[in-house]
C-alpha cells in the first residue's frame, strides 16, 4: 500500500460518487414513483462497468494503479449496493413483499447479466 496507491483510490472514488449521485438523480428524476430507479440504473451500469473493466484489465497490460482508480475506486463510488439494502429494507416496511423481492431480485439479476454481457462485450470485441 502506498500513498499513490491510496490516492488513486480516493481520486476514482470521489469522481464515482458524483457520478453515482447525478445518474441516480436523473434516472429517477425522468421515472418518477416510489420505486427506486435511480439506484437501479446505478447499480446496474456499475455491474456492467466492472464487467467490461475486469474484462479489459484481464490482459495485464494495464498498470495497477489504473486498475485501483478505475474498478477499486470509480467502481467502489459509482455503485450503490449499500443503498440498495437500505432501499430493500425501508420498501419492506412500506409496501408489500412482492414488489420489495421483484426490486431485489431484478437488480441482482439485471447486474450479474449486465457484468457478463460487459466481460464478455470486451472479450468479443479486444481480443
């Protein structure tokens, strides 16, 4: 661990929380309900960034400090799991469980598809 190393990870994460808060904004700004698409939209682009970042890192050309801006750093700001849980469970007290597990379930899906398709985008279209 180094200070560039630390910085680099500080530097992505700042800029990944600003861009997590303005797509989260926008996203749920233009769908509007109670049902939380700005983080949906975050979450699943940030699953589909680290798919397409790990599968474009995989050749082992790129520097590790880049690696620890781009995926420890932007990718560790951008996506929102921890405000995902919070939304999951403040949807349980709210409203019925049926909408509070098709939320869950859509977005763990929705990301691991989207992390596959970015792996897979990279690997088809690099290599």
């Amino acid at each position: 661990m180094t200070v560039g190393n630390i910085l680099a990870v500080a530097l992505g994460g700042a800029v990944g929380s600003v861009a997590r808060y303005l797509v989260s904004k926008y996203a749920g700004d233009m769908a509007g309900g109670s049902f939380p698409w700005g983080t949906f939209a975050v979450n699943v682009a940030g699953c589909l960034l680290i798919g397409v970042l790990t599968g474009a890192f995989a050749s082992g050309h790129v520097p590790p400090l880049v690696r620890l801006l781009l995926v420890t750093g932007f990718c560790g700001g951008f996506t929102t799991f921890s405000t995902f849980a919070n939304e999951s469970l403040m949807l349980m007290k709210t409203t019925d469980a049926i909408y509070t597990l098709l939320y869950i379930g859509a977005s763990v899906a929705a990301g691991l598809i989207a992390a596959y398709a970015g792996l897979k985008a990279v690997v088809l279209f690099c290599y």
